[in-house]
C-alpha cells in the first residue's frame, strides 16, 4: 500500500509557528497543500519569511499567549482568515528556569506564566477548536487537535524546571479527555512528546547542565530535530491515523519509553 498525504483543502492553526518545532510543523503541512495560519509573538520576521515562501496559503497572527484576550483574538483571526478550520497545533511552549534559589514572589511569576502559556492557552485555544469543529464541520469530518507536550510529563524534569514538566502533564490529561469524551461528536485528538530538540531551548539546557546532560540515554547518535517531529504531525492532521485519538505518541530516540 503506497500513502501519499494531500491536504489541500485543509485549514490549520499552529501556535509558536516561526520557529523550532512549530516552524518545521507548519512547513510540513504547507508542502502537503495545507492552508495555515502561523502564530507568532516576537519572532515577526521568521513568520513573515514563511508567509513569502506560501503566499497563497498561510496568514500570520502575532499574539501573546500569556494573555487570555489574544489567544481568544488568534482563534478568531486564524477562523476568519482561513474560512474556517480544520486542525488545531498547540506548539507554543516556554520552560522558565524556576531554580528553588528564586524569591517565593519570582517562582510564582514564572509559575503563572508557564502555566498561562503551557497549559492555559492551549486549553481555551482546543475548547474554541472543539465548539467551531462540532458546530461547523459535521460535513468536513469533525477536526483534529494535535498538542505538543513533552517526556518531562510523564518522567518529571530537573528542580529547575518542574513548572515546565506540570504543565505538559496537564495538558496530557486535558488532551485525553478531549478524545475520550468528544470523540463521538467527530473531535479527535493527539499528543506528541518529544525529549530534547535541537531548538534553543535544548541550548538552554545544554548551557545548563552540558551536552552530555542533553544526549543522555539517547538511543541514536544525533539529537533529533525539528524535522524528525513534523511528518508524524502531517500524518495526524491527514485523518488517516484517526483510531489513534487520545494516544501519546513518543518522539525522543528511546531516551523514554513508557
């Protein structure tokens, strides 16, 4: 059996779009005929670089995540500039270095924020995805909403990044029981969990703790990249794999296996 994935036709909102994952993400879904929304924040040249490449087929919104009004404002711009929508990326994630050496008052800081921008937006962003999928799509088969969480959701993290390894638990469990129990209205949905990436965040840890920190357990003799994430993202936002909503696929050269 050969499989060739068109998506044309298919309109795509992927959060944190300008770079890293996000980026590879939404290139991947653009090549297979997509029509994609790129949100972006601070990285305005990078998102408009892609937008040049696929005039005919990308939007770019900037919006803060950390704030409800703009996540909210995305939705509805990715809506109205696409027609419509199909697929849901939740991308967009920070890891704030949280050391236990922070004030109380800083660790909260940083606590909120992650949690607003891990957890919170990807929430109300899959819940407004959810309502227009059911309401506006019961022709074009539902919709699909595809999270990037992470292996620190299910091993932890270091001391310095427990917010980073919560939040991406929760939205595992968010996630799931949006499978479980909107599945029969035709929402779908999936979870990928990298381990390291070559992105700045791994610089981030690799300045912290080494690069013999990072390749751990790594099974593979390279640190996977971006692109090694995107196909299996193209294959979800495809409906072929369907029967696999609520499954947490692992992306981390065996660093974790469940």
């Amino acid at each position: 059996m050969s499989m060739h994935i068109d998506l044309s036709g298919t309109r795509v909102l992927v959060t944190g779009a300008s770079r890293g994952i996000g980026k590879a993400i939404a290139e991947g879904l653009l090549e297979a005929g997509a029509s994609v929304c790129l949100h972006y924040n601070r990285t305005a040249d990078a998102a408009l670089g892609i937008k040049d490449r696929y005039p005919t087929q990308c939007i770019a919104v900037k919006a803060d995540l950390s704030r409800a009004d703009e996540t909210k404002r995305l939705f509805a711009d990715a809506v109205a500039g696409l027609d419509g929508l199909d697929v849901l990326v939740n991308n967009a994630g920070i890891a704030a270095e949280m050391p236990l050496s922070l004030s109380t008052d800083q660790w909260e800081h940083a606590w909120d924020l992650t949690m607003a921008i891990n957890l919170k937006a990807p929430a109300l962003l899959s819940r407004l995805a959810a309502q227009h999928f059911i309401s506006h799509n019961a022709d074009r088969d539902g919709g699909r909403i595809i999270s990037v969480s992470s292996r620190a959701a299910f091993r932890g993290d270091t001391a310095d990044f427990m917010a980073y390894a919560a939040s991406k638990g929760g939205l595992v469990s968010f996630t799931r029981s949006i499978a479980r129990s909107l599945g029969p209205q035709g929402v779908k949905a999936f979870l990928l969990a990298p381990g390291f990436i070559r992105t700045d965040m791994a610089e981030d840890a690799i300045r912290l703790y080494g690069e013999s920190f990072v390749m751990q357990g790594i099974a593979l003799p390279r640190l996977t990249e971006p692109d090694d994430i995107a196909p299996l993202a193209v294959l979800l936002a495809s409906g072929l794999a369907d029967h696999a909503t609520g499954c947490t696929i692992d992306i981390n050269a065996a660093s974790y296996v469940h």
